[in-house]
C-alpha cells in the first residue's frame, strides 16, 4: 500500500466518523444512583428516563444503561448511563 493510499484511506475513516456524529448526534455519560427498593426492573442493555433540569433534561431524555453497581450496605443502586 502506497502512502497516497493510506492517506486516501484516513480520510474515508474520517468522513465515515464525521457523518455518523451528525446521524446520532453526541452522546454523554452520567452515574445515576436511586434507592435499591425502586430498582428491580432496571437493568443493563434497558433504557431509562432521566429527568434533571439543572442539566437541561426537563422533559426527561432516554439513556441506555450500561452498567449496574448494587451497593446494599447503603440499600442504593448506582447506574452508568449512556446516551
């Protein structure tokens, strides 16, 4: 492979990665926690609505759950949000 090559094909890498941000936007990551007693049907790979003004999520935005951490000496869940 030449490098006329190689630099053809970093900027199709790049492109590629340039449209999918604009098909799906920026995505964040948040640590949620709620009490253990509320949690049993939340789980990793569902969604859940996060509901926050001060983080300009008033109307509630979906995340998807990709972590689950039980902490039961406190009776709370703490979960790894993404989206």
């Amino acid at each position: 492979m030449g490098e006329e090559e190689a630099e053809g094909e970093g900027a199709d890498a790049e492109a590629e990665a340039d449209g999918l941000l604009a098909l799906y936007g920026q995505r964040e990551r948040y640590t949620s926690t709620m009490p253990l007693s509320d949690s049993w049907a939340a789980d990793v790979g569902l969604a859940m609505t996060l509901d926050h003004p001060r983080l300009g999520f008033s109307g509630g935005k979906a995340f998807n759950i990709i972590g689950r951490v039980d902490e039961y000496k406190e009776e709370r869940v703490r979960f790894s949000l993404w989206g």
